[in-house]
C-alpha cells in the first residue's frame, strides 16, 4: 500500500529524471545539427536573437497567450461562486497566492493551469465543468490543477513547448541551409568516415528531433499529470473525489472545440478524446490508470 | 587541507543561517494561520445573524432551527474570543448541524428553495466553513513541520542555540473523552428512510 507522501516524493524523483533526460537530448541534438550542418557564425547569432525573444516572450506573457488562444473570460466571485471560492481555500491551504481564474463556455468537462510561477498563475475551467461537478469534486479538480503550480509544471511545460517549437524551426532552416549553399566550408573540415556519419546522424536527427522531442515532452507531462493527481489529493484528502470528478470527465462525450494542439498538455484531461490519437501520442495518461493508482491512496 | 577546514565551516554557517530563515518564516506562516482561524470564525459569527434574518419570515414555526442557529453563534463567538481548540471543534460541529438540518428544510420547502438570499447566505456559510477547515490544517501541517524540524538531526543541535521551541499549533486536549472511542462509535451508522 502507496501513502500519498510516498507517492509525492517518488513520483518528484521521476519527473526529475525525465527532465533530465529531456534537457540531455536536446544539447546533444543541438550540438550534433549544428556540427553536421557546418553552420556559420551570422546563422548562430540570429538563431539566438530569435530564441531569446521567444523565450521572454513566452515567459512573460505566455499564460495571456494561452487564454487568448482558447477564448477564456475572467470568471467573478458572484457569477462562479463555487469555482472562486474552492481556488481561495485551496490555495490558502497550498499557501501559494490565489491565482487569476478564468472560464471557457463549453459544454465540455476540463480545466488547465498555466503561467510561470504561482504569482502569475491561471487556473481556467470549463463551463460545463462547473456545471456538472459538484462542490467537492470540483475541489479536486482546482487542487490537481494548483498543484501544477506549486510543482512550477505550468512553467515547465510553457517553456518545453517553447523549446520543442523552435527546435523543429531550427531544424527546417538547417535543411535549407544545407540545400541552398551551407555546404561550402565543408572541405576545410575534411571528409574522414567521422564526418560522413555525423552527417548521416545529423540528418536522422534533423528528421527525427521534433517527434523525439515530442514524446519525451509528453512523457514529461504524464509523468505530471500522476504527481499532479497526488499532490491534489494530499491537499484535500480526499481520492475519491478526484476519481468521482474523473469518471465524470471521462464519461462525457463533448469534445473541447476551443482547445488547440499547442495547450493539449495543460489540460486536465486531454482535450482530445475521441480523436482518435495513439496512446503513445496521448498526452495524459489513460483515465483507467490514474483512477487505479488514486484507489491505492483511498 | 585548511582550504577543506574553510569549505566545511563555510558550509555548517550557510545551513545554519537557511535552518534559522527556515524556522523564522514557518513562525510567520503559523502566527498567520492562527490569524486566518480567528477572521474566518469572526465572518461566521456575522454570517449567521443574516441567516437568521432571511430565513425569519418562511421558518415561523421551526423553533428547533432556530435554537440551532442561536445555538450555533454562541459557540462560534465563543470560539473567536478564545481561539481555543476545542472551543472551535464545538463552533465547527454546530454550524455543520444546522447546516444539514437547513439543507433538509430548504429541499422540502419549495418556498425557501425559490428564495435565493437562502441559499446565497448558505452557500456562504459553508465557504467560511471549508475556509475554517483549510486554515485548520494549513496550522497543523505547518507545525508539524516546525516540530519535526527542530527534533530531528541536524536541526536538534541548532534548535536550542537560537531558543527555538516546539509549536503547540492546535493541541487537541489530551486525556478526558477526546481520544477515547466508545463501542457505539464504532458501528457503523444507521440510516433510516421513511
């Protein structure tokens, strides 16, 4: 029999390998394109100019980007009483600041977080949420979300769809590179069997980064989305709500119209359902075993 | 080697200055939630007079409601001056009874039902209730923490150096018939619907 804290503290030790190894493939994968490639200098700087704006912009303003992609309106004290209400004692008890919460009008059952750390954080429901969930079981759902933050997985994920964006940007402009010219310093730097297999390596990788970075990024969010479920339940002590809320979501045909691919990994539940989407793409464990693993905890 | 001496002392200063910051903001974070209790059982206390007054007119002849919620209020006013464990243990058992018995009147009253201010005012009662609740255990936890911090190595060594004591966070009364359960208690209960 798992205890919650037990299940908090391993899971932490996971999710930080996966990171791990995550940052460890992209440097390797960088370092190998840009070798293979034989790109010069002015390549570099603009690629860094790029992605350093891109980063800061998605750090700052990556959670008003979010929103705005999905279509969320501010959500007040006397419309969403519950919602608000259930945000400010959780997050009382998280003793982290109450984040800004918003809706989205949909029919369907979900709920997301994001933003960079707990001060600047949202938490966003559906309206078909708040509609079908009863009071305790929309406690569990804000409490997995809140977690999120606490754990900075919102800033996390932010920053990985970031990386893995520009990443296969990067990787387009090296093929191009390669085709129109890049080849030219090449017979300064010999052509030994070495060379030709960095260049057959980089190539692969050139093809292969963008679907390898997007499974360990997903591998990164299930990974989550377990140690999410236990820190939640660690804060309301209460399991069964959690598998209440998530019998409830599984069980609802509605299909997220307003979600996009981009924010898939923010949601509580993968928007996507329905769709019919591999399990090794999925970005959320199936709802079977995070129920399985929340019974352990009852 | 007197480098190695350096680093180690260096080192021993540093985890000693993190444990007393460590230790000085739990203090901050216990003092704040003992503060959060008394606002939230305050908020109760001026909740439940407005309860009474919308309810009034629909529940002439509902005395037992009625001497619940007086009842209800004392124990809550009594708990906020105190701030005494067991004082807020009998506030938070007397808001949950009237609580339910409300719940049941408001179902089988479809006059009571219609009336929003009722259930505004509940739903809000039951808010500062959770509320209570959280803070409850945000002192616990946090004193827990506090607790194990300074009996624990290498915390026990430095405890008593910077005066640190243990924190009394909610002590639930000890001996009496607080943590004593009496066979009936552990029957399960019955449920009757007629």
């Amino acid at each position: 029999m798992v205890n919650v804290y037990e299940n908090v503290s391993e899971n932490k030790f996971k999710s930080t390998l996966t990171v791990g190894l995550f940052i460890g493939f992209i440097t390797v994968a960088v370092y190998l394109i840009s070798y293979s490639f034989n790109l010069d200098s002015s390549f570099l700087v603009i690629a860094l100019i790029f992605s350093l704006t891109m980063s800061g912009a998605t750090y700052f303003w990556g959670d008003k980007m979010v929103l705005a992609l999905n279509g969320a309106k501010p959500a007040k004290r006397e419309d969403y009483f519950d919602f608000y209400t259930v945000t400010q004692n959780l997050s009382m008890a998280d003793q982290i600041p109450m984040p800004k919460i918003y809706v989205i009008d949909s029919p369907a059952l979900n709920a997301f977080a994001t933003g960079r750390d707990p001060h600047h954080a949202v938490v966003c429901a559906t309206t078909g949420l708040l509609r079908k969930l009863n009071r305790s079981e929309l406690e569990a759902v804000i409490a997995h979300e809140l977690s999120h933050v606490k754990n900075f997985d919102t800033r996390l994920l932010m920053m990985v769809s970031l990386l893995i964006g520009s990443l296969s940007i990067l990787t387009n402009i090296a093929i191009q590179n390669s085709f129109f010219g890049g080849r030219r310093g090449r017979d300064s730097r010999g052509e030994g069997n070495l060379g030709a297999v960095m260049m057959i390596l980089g190539l692969l990788l050139a093809v292969f980064a963008p679907f390898i970075a997007k499974l360990i990024q997903l591998a990164v969010s299930r990974r989550r989305e377990y140690l999410a479920d236990a820190s939640g339940v660690k804060l309301t002590r209460q399991p069964q709500s959690l598998i209440d809320a998530l019998q409830k979501i599984s069980g609802d045909p509605n299909i997220l119209s307003e979600a996009s691919p981009a924010t898939a990994s923010l949601y509580i539940n993968n928007p996507f359902k329905g769709k019919s989407l591999s399990s090794l793409f999925s970005t959320h464990p199936p709802i079977e075993d995070r129920i399985r693993v929340l019974k352990n905890m009852l | 080697m007197i480098y190695i001496v350096l680093a180690i002392i260096v080192g021993v200063v540093f985890y000693i200055l993190g444990f007393y910051n460590k230790l000085k903001t739990l203090e901050v974070q216990i003092q704040a939630s003992l503060q959060e209790i008394g606002n939230q059982l305050k908020r109760q206390a001026n909740l439940i007079p407005n309860l009474v007054d919308s309810v009034k007119g629909y529940l002439k002849h509902e005395k037992d409601i009625f001497k619940m919620l007086t009842d209800a209020r004392t124990k809550v006013d009594q708990a906020a001056q105190s701030r005494r464990p067991e004082k807020i243990d009998q506030a938070q058992d007397a808001v949950s009874k009237v609580l339910s018995s409300l719940q049941i009147l408001v179902e089988s009253n479809p006059q009571i039902q219609a009336s929003s201010l009722v259930s505004n005012l509940m739903n809000e009662l039951r808010d500062t209730a959770d509320k209570l609740m959280y803070a409850r255990r945000t002192l616990i936890d946090l004193s827990a923490e506090y607790n194990t911090a300074i009996i624990t190595i290498p915390g026990v060594w430095f405890a008593s150096l910077f005066g640190f004591k243990p924190q009394k966070g909610l002590v639930i009364p000890t001996g009496g018939t607080f943590n004593e359960v009496t066979p009936p208690e552990t029957e399960n209960p019955k449920v009757k619907l007629d």
